[in-house]
C-alpha cells in the first residue's frame, strides 16, 4: 500500500514551501514536479535550475536548492522514494509528449536525458504525466517509450531497481487511446488522476472527484483498468487537496455562471481554505464527495474533506487497491491539524500495510552525490 503525494518545484516561492516541509511520516513516496521536455530535441531537464539545484544552469557544481533537501529528506525518512515527475497538465508539456512521440530521434533522446537526471539526482525513479495522448498512435508510441525507459533503466547495473509510474487519466475518452495492459509491462504502479470530473468547462456544478454516480467516476475509471488486466495492487487512486469553485448556481447539477478567483487560479482553491467562510460542508456518502454552498453567495465548490477522504480510504482497501495519491502537497493543512487530508487517510490505511522499502542514498554515478552526502 503506498501513499504518494506530488510536490511542485515552483512551490518554494509564493507558496513557501519548501520540500522540509512534506509530512515524510505520513508518506510512501513523493513526485517532483515536473521536470519540462524539449519538443525540438525531446530531452528531458529540470523546469527551474534556481529552485532545484541552488544555481543558474553553469554557475558550480555543489548542488543545494531542493535536490539538496531531497537527499537530506530520504537519508532522515529511508522509507520514502521520490520519483522525478516529467511533464504536466499544461499545453507546452502536452504537445512537447506529442514532438516526442513522433520521432524515434527524440523518443532516444528522452530516454537518455531522463537516465542522465535519474544517475546524477537523488530520485528514485520516474513518473510521467502526459495529459493525454489523443490518438491509439500516440498511445502506442507512450507504450515504446516506457518501454524503452524499463530497458535502460535495468541496464544502469545499480543494486536498487528504478520505478516507472504514470499519472493516468479516469476519463474514457483520454484512456481509451492508451493500450493499457503493454504499457503495463513497463510500470510498477498507476497514479490515477481521479479529480477534475467537473470545472469551468462543463455545463454544470457537477463533483469534480466522486467515487460514484455522475458523468466520470472514480470506480468507472477503476473497473475499466481492471478490465484491461491492471492488478488491482498496481492502480493507485488519487485525491486533489484542492476545490474546484462555481459561481451562480443553486447546487449540485445545476448550470452555473462563473468560477470565482480562487488561490492561484481561476476558480481553485486550496483545500486549507475550504469550506470558505460562510459556506456550509455537505458530505454524499452514496458517491462519496464533498462540497460546500453559500446560499447567500450562490457559490458550489467541490473538493475532499476528512469525511470523504476516508470513505475513499474505506474504497481502497475494499477493493485491495495499490493506496492513495494527492495533488499537490503544499495545499493540505499540516499533518498535525484535524482536517489534514494526508494524515486522515494514512491513518486509514496504515493498518494495511504501508511500503517501507528502503530509497536509495547511494549514486555511485553521480557527479552531486555519494554515500557521504551532498
């Protein structure tokens, strides 16, 4: 059983989060997030040198910055892996997946930038988030490059294995281009992105991560995958430690007319400001999701709270699956505060078991790193 929380590079500034702060008890595994891929070339590197590694790209070769704070953080909590996370939701990643896809040129440079990164930076492994491949061609391409990733990655020779993840898509026109049981081969388990069912771009205030009922579903997503020869253990159900806001509507299923500010975005709030003053917490024990209305304000935001964030702990150990995801870390309460999404649903799921392999703190091809630190 794992528990698996993505951590953003960009988070040290505004946000001021810095990776000392992840709850590392309450964790099996973190995602860093994202590194960028370069559509000309397809090679892979880290989005912002500043915030990774302490320096402009040239300027020294010791590294501090997050990189720095990662190997402290997997020498002090040895149970937990961190996966470098390649790509993301925005359309520059999308289409950059796409560049790569195309061309077997790049496919080979992905791959041997990614192993440059995995062979000099502390991770654990690799994650990738290409949302979405739209055609069964680029699926099958995204089958050969975590093909080709598995191969290299067992040709290193180092005494730990790499791990091979992806953030997968719950929505049947995005996973049905995916052949899934070859890119199976490759992985060892998938992050399933099972959040924003619902947003600006739909017609209604509809739950934007129910487990059932509604246009998406969670368990829709989850049998589907089952379906197509996906260990149950493997699949891994992702949470949002975020809310996502409609304006001018009366509830749940009605047309709505606006989003909101929200935190960083249009119409998104971070979880640790839900329910928003004045605005009252509902719980739907028979979908299983959480949301919040103002009557006065007109205002729906649909988002996991403690209630719901166990019954999906309930749903994941019914029906053996591989744990718990979150997007993103900086947004949850403290583990300590009784709301504090991570800590309800690791105590859920602690009785199960929890990955506590050991990460690996030793790189004996790094040019940052070896077994006496940084």
């Amino acid at each position: 059983m794992r528990t698996v929380m993505y951590y953003c590079e960009w988070a040290v500034y505004a946000r001021a989060y810095p990776v000392s702060s992840l709850p590392v008890d309450k964790l099996t595994h973190v995602n860093y997030a994202f590194a960028k891929v370069d559509p000309a070339t397809g090679r892979v590197d880290v989005a912002d040198r500043y915030a990774a590694m302490g320096w402009d790209e040239g300027n020294g070769e010791k590294l501090h910055g997050s990189m720095a704070e990662i190997f402290q953080l997997k020498n002090r909590a040895r149970h937990v892996k961190v996966l470098l996370s390649v790509g993301g939701a925005t359309e520059t990643a999308t289409s950059a997946f796409a560049a790569v896809a195309s061309s077997p040129v790049r496919q080979q440079a992905f791959v041997q930038s990614c192993m440059t990164l995995l062979t000099n930076l502390p991770f654990d492994g690799l994650d990738l988030d290409w949302e979405f491949p739209t055609t069964a061609a680029e699926g099958a391409a995204y089958a050969r490059l975590l093909a080709a990733l598995r191969s290299a990655m067992g040709s290193v020779g180092l005494a730990f294995g790499y791990l091979l993840t992806v953030a997968a898509p719950c929505g049947r026109d995005n996973y049905s281009h995916l052949p899934l049981a070859e890119m199976d081969r490759s992985l060892d388990y998938w992050n399933l992105m099972a959040y924003d069912f619902s947003g600006a771009w739909t017609a209604t205030a509809d739950h934007q991560a129910n487990i059932y009922g509604g246009r998406f579903s969670a368990d829709a997503a989850v049998k589907a995958y089952l379906a197509a020869g996906i260990a149950p253990d493997k699949l891994v159900l992702g949470m949002p430690l975020y809310g996502r806001s409609f304006k001018g509507t009366d509830g749940p299923c009605c047309a709505f007319s606006g989003v909101g500010d929200g935190s960083w975005e249009a119409g998104v709030y971070d979880y640790k400001q839900l329910p928003p003053p004045g605005a009252t917490e509902y719980v739907d024990r028979q979908h299983i999701c959480t949301w919040s209305y103002d009557p006065s304000l007109r205002v729906l935001v649909s988002y996991d709270s403690p209630e719901s964030a166990v019954l999906k702990a309930d749903y994941i150990r019914a029906r053996g699956l591989g744990g718990a995801m979150f997007w993103e870390a900086s947004a949850d309460h403290p583990p300590s505060h009784p709301r504090s999404l991570v800590a309800a649903v690791h105590a859920r799921l602690q009785p199960a078991g929890l990955d506590r392999s050991l990460n690996c703190v030793c790189y004996p091809r790094s040019r940052y790193f070896n077994i006496h630190g940084v």
